[in-house]
C-alpha cells in the first residue's frame, strides 16, 4: 500500500516535472527507479495500480498525465488566454537572463490587448542574440529591472487568465521567479489540449 502512494506521489511530481504527459517505459523507469529500459506494456502493468488508485492521475493512451487539468476539455475557441514571447541575453540555460516581454490576450481566438517591456538583465546580451532581435544593451540598461518587468506582464496577463506560451527560449530564463511563473504554461500538442499545471491560471 505504501509502495503504490509512494509511485503515485512520484509519478505527480514527474508529469508536474515535465509540464505534460509523461511515457509509460521513461515514467517507470524514473520512478521505479529501473536499471534499464522496459517495454511498454510491461511498464503499464507496474504503474497501472498506481494510476488506477490515484485521482490526481489517468492514463492517457501510453502516457500517464494528470486528472482533470485546469481548462482541458474547453474548446480553445471558447478560451481566453495569453500567448507570450520571451527574449534572452543568450541561449545557454543557467545563465541567460530575460530581456523583453511580449504578449497579446486572445479571447474566442481574436487578437486583443498586446503588451511589450523591455527588462535590465543586469547582464551584456551576446552578440548572436543582438543580431537576432536587434537589441542594444544600451537599451536595456534605460529599462526597468526584470522583477519589475516581470510584475508589469503577470499584471496583464491575469490572475484569471487561462494562458500558454509560445516562445523561443522560455526555458532558458535563469532568473528563478521568471522561471516559476512562466515555465508552467504548456501545451500538450499530442492531445491538442490546453494543460494548464499551474493553479493560478484557470478558466474565465
């Protein structure tokens, strides 16, 4: 009994992990711990108890995934979210830092407010970044601090908004409070679902 609550706490935290549906063989062989890889059908049947028991998980064809995530069965039609770009001072996760926010609210998939900030990384963009997104750093030194920056986007976004990002380098922000409250919009684009992990973000 403790066994399968303990895979079953593991396995949320996984597929929370990943900020999606996770494949039964990677999902046993992490949480089980397994030396080596194992067919899927096998994997099924040891984690099938788990998930069968648990209501924060479901099975998902081979996937495990979790249970009734905020905004999945509303049609994206129906749904009013934020899409989001974020650019970096470089490519390299750990240590690039954000520069610029840009964002537009769609709601019944037509385009309405929009938002832009630059940010002071505190930090020189590359040189390759530069001539990608023709920023300065002298730009961004005049810019308001990425906390701010940050503030001012989280503001326009919505305590209610229910939201997902598409951006080139979400996840190399190395500033962890950006990290934490941007990192957790995704989509499962194998479902053509919105999965929304993060509790803040719910439907309108």
């Amino acid at each position: 009994m403790q066994l399968r609550l303990d895979a079953a706490d593991r396995l949320v935290e996984l597929v929370e992990e990943r900020r999606g549906p996770v494949a039964a063989d990677d999902a046993a062989r992490t949480v089980l711990r397994l030396g080596s890889a194992v067919p899927v059908g096998l994997a099924r049947s040891l984690l099938d108890e788990a998930v069968r028991a648990d209501s924060r998980l479901r099975w998902s064809g081979d996937l495990v995934a979790l249970a009734d995530a905020p905004g999945e069965g509303l049609p994206i039609e129906a749904a009013t979210f934020v899409v989001f770009d974020l650019e970096t001072t470089g490519l390299r996760p750990g240590s690039a830092r954000p520069c610029e926010f840009g964002a537009v609210r769609v709601c019944g998939l037509q385009l309405g407010e929009r938002f832009q900030t630059l940010a002071n990384p505190g930090a020189r963009l590359q040189p390759g970044v530069s001539a990608l997104t023709g920023l300065r750093d002298e730009q961004l030194r005049r810019a308001p601090p990425v906390a701010a920056a940050t503030r001012r986007f989280l503001a326009f976004a919505g305590e209610r908004a229910n939201g997902f990002g598409v951006g080139d380098r979400v996840g190399d922000v190395s500033g962890e409070h950006v990290a934490r409250l941007l990192a957790d919009l995704t989509i499962d684009i194998g479902e053509l679902r919105l999965q929304l992990l993060d509790a803040r973000m719910t439907v309108q």
